[in-house]
C-alpha cells in the first residue's frame, strides 16, 4: 500500500470509528412519502463580504458555507459535533464529513471546517465503502447532505435532506430538496432560514462568539416565547413551594398524600421537607445547585422534591431503573453534586457514580436521623431561579435537559389544575414518571 493509500486509510478509519449519526428532528404533522423542494436565497451584499471574509481567511469560499451549514446542524440536532454528507466532487457519492460547532467564534468554527473539508476532498478517491464493510461499520452514516455544486442529487436512503448551492448574479441560492414523510414545507422554510441567518452572522462578525448568537428569526423568536406559552394567566407573587408553606399554616392536619397504608399531613410532609432542605444547605448546596432524586414515588420522594424548591437548589428527576450509563450522562451533564436517594433504589445509581466522582450520595433517611429543625427555611428564591432539569429520552439516541424556571413551572401548575378542573378537596393519583 503506498503513503499516500495509507494516509487515506488512517483519515476514513477515523472518520468511520467516530461514530454516531447526526439526526434531524422529524418536524411534520402529516408524514407523507415523497420529495419536496423549497429555494432560498442569500442577499448579495451578505454573499459580497462573505467573499471578502473567505479571501481574508485565506480560505475557500465554500467553507464559509459549510461552516454555516454545521452551525445549523449543530443547532437541530443540539449536538455540538455533527456528521453531514459532503459531495466532494460534482455528481459524486456524499462522503461522511464530521464537523464541530464548539464554543468559540466563527472565525475558529471556518477554520475547523477548512481543515476537515480538505482532508475530505484530499481523499476522495479512497473507497470508502470496502473499509466500512471491513471495519463492520453499519447504519446510516448522515441524514443531511451538503452539496456545494448544487447538484440534482435527491434525498434518498437514509438521507432526510439534501442542500445544494448555486450561484444566481450576485446572490446565491440554497436548494433544499427534502423527505416529506419527515419534514414538511413550514419547517424546511424555517431551516432554510437558518443557514441564511448564520451566513448573515458570519459575515458580520467572524469574531463573534457563536454559541451567544440565535438562528431563530424575530417572527419565530416571537412565536417560541410567546405563540406556545398558551393564554395568559395572573400568578401569585409566589412560589411553589411557597404556596404549599401557604396550605400548610392553613390546613396543618388535612392529609396531603397517601401511599398504601402510609399517609402524611400537611404538617408531616413539610417538616420531613425541611430537614432535608437543611441537610442538604449543610452539605454545601447553593443557589441553583443541582440535587438528583433517585427513588421510587413514594412520600419520601415528594419530600425530596419540596426539599430541593426550598433550599434553592434544582431537582433533577432520575428513574432508578435506568441504566448506570444513563444515570452517569445524566449527572455529568446536569453538573449535579448532590443525590437523594433510598435503599433498593441505589442498584444501577452506585455503578453510575463510580464515573462521577463529584457527585455525593445521601440517604433520605439518614437524612432525617440528623437533628435539622422542621420550620420554613425562608430562602429567596425568584421566579426566574431554575426549577428542574428534566432529561428527555433524546430523538438523537442522547438524552437531552430541559430546564423550566419557577415561573414556568408555577404557570404549568395552574394550567393543569384548570385544564382538569381540580378542586380543593379532590384526590389526584400521581402515576406519571418523577
């Protein structure tokens, strides 16, 4: 095998070893088969200075675009390292081409670009596929596909979407042909936007810090913040927590919960809360701290998550069935310190900790045991203080944390107590995950 073979070799076993496909969201409310095309165009005067970025970057111009492209990739699949396919020669199959939108500015982003596209196109010529067949590399290897030629290639396979330039007079013009059966005309208008949006920052500012600055239009920013957030309702200058200190002085001896033959009051459940809101204080717990609840639902783990609101800190729901690779991606990624837990619930959470080392674990009830006073903790919390971090189930295979402030989450409270018409006096099963 000669040099430059086996240099080709050691880029593509490399590239294909990496791993991981970069999945779009599937946005369409009627999934239909077919191809769609949409065409956008970028203003002549964002393409102007681009140039002149690409001639002071000492650059190809097309990597200023691809760049753009990661940028928006990076942003829909909320990775910061993506896979796209790139057509390295007009007419020719895509090549998997790995980039990375890490923090940074866009001037670094182009440069990372620049570097891998050259190495793609530098090996080409490498057949690829016999060393995935002999490496044993198998599924898909991108859902998008990046076509500087803006050549007629269709989305086909495995690919959702297919992206093509072409130059028109001054402009430029994106071609966005797409899998109707997982996105529609709406959502391929919105990604077009995208890349017109991060091109027009790019050229702007390639010293910009990216990671601070939004694809999203004024219209759609508008409709995210407001069109979702449903009617608008007057909340308490309060909190959750607060509220519930509110029920308690109310109705100190009314039952708040009940689990088989175990029930707690009002009284019961507060005071058993505050102990392990002081506990965890003692332990170091400050202002949007994260604290993991690892427990089955049971009145220990209501306890817990009303002990989180009044210390401050930011509860974060883990089953504790999941599995210990889960548990330990969870807790690095939230960054949490703190987890309560229970005996019997600890089973896959101890092999998760041992790959996190920061994280401490406390028992419930030894918690308890430890002399902590049962009256209100009276933190300030304010309505913008993050709440919880619930992980998703990830549509890219990687769970993903969304966070909700207290405000959100009050206003989520008193949406559903509206939406099923629950009323003082009623009993509500609590059968949804933590």
């Amino acid at each position: 095998m000669g040099k430059a073979a086996e240099t080709g070799r050691d880029f593509w076993r490399g590239v294909l070893s990496g791993g991981g496909v970069t999945a779009l969201p599937r946005w369409t409310r009627q999934p239909v088969p077919g191809v769609g095309e949409q065409v956008a165009s970028v203003p002549a005067e964002v393409v102007t200075a681009l140039r002149r970025l690409a001639e002071e970057l000492a650059v190809p111009f097309d990597s200023l675009l691809l760049a753009a492209h990661a940028k928006v990739l990076a942003a829909l699949a909320g990775e910061r390292e993506v896979v796209t396919g790139l057509v390295a020669a007009p007419g020719g199959r895509p090549l998997p081409c790995p980039l990375t939108a890490e923090a940074g500015t866009w001037r670094a982003v182009v440069h990372d670009t620049d570097r891998v596209a050259a190495a793609v196109l530098a090996h080409r010529d490498f057949p690829v596929e016999e060393l995935r067949h002999e490496l044993g590399v198998t599924g898909p290897e991108f859902e998008t596909v990046w076509d500087p030629a803006g050549g007629d290639g269709e989305p086909t396979g495995n690919t959702v979407l297919w992206l093509g330039t072409e130059a028109r007079g001054e402009e430029l013009v994106l071609r966005l042909r797409f899998r109707t059966e997982a996105l529609d005309e709406e959502c391929v208008t919105r990604i077009a936007g995208y890349h017109r949006r991060a091109l027009a920052l790019l050229a702007a500012g390639p010293d910009a810090e990216h990671a601070r600055q939004s694809l999203l239009s004024a219209d759609e920013l508008r409709y995210q913040l407001d069109g979702l957030a449903g009617p608008h309702r007057e909340l308490p200058d309060a909190r959750f927590h607060e509220l519930f200190e509110q029920r308690v002085r109310r109705h100190p001896d009314a039952v708040a919960a009940v689990q088989g033959a175990r029930q707690w009051t009002y009284r019961e459940l507060n005071a058993r809360a505050n102990r392990l809101g002081r506990a965890l204080l003692a332990r170091g717990l400050r202002r949007e701290g994260v604290v993991a609840v690892v427990t089955e639902r049971n009145l220990d783990w209501m306890a817990a998550v009303l002990a989180v609101f009044k210390a401050g800190g930011v509860y974060l729901p883990i089953e504790p069935h999941f599995p210990a690779d889960r548990i330990a991606t969870t807790l690095t990624r939230a960054e949490c310190a703190l987890v309560l837990t229970e005996p019997g619930s600890t089973g896959t959470l101890d092999e998760a900790l041992t790959t996190v080392p920061g994280a401490e674990k406390v028992f419930i009830d030894a918690a308890y045991e430890e002399g902590h006073a049962e009256d209100d903790l009276g933190i300030a919390v304010t309505p913008d203080q993050l709440a919880y971090i619930y992980f998703t189930s990830g549509s890219t295979g990687e769970p993903k944390g969304a966070m909700c402030e207290h405000a959100g989450m009050l206003n989520h409270l008193y949406a559903k107590i509206h939406d099923l018409g629950i009323e003082e006096g009623q009993t509500v099963a609590q059968t949804a995950p933590q």
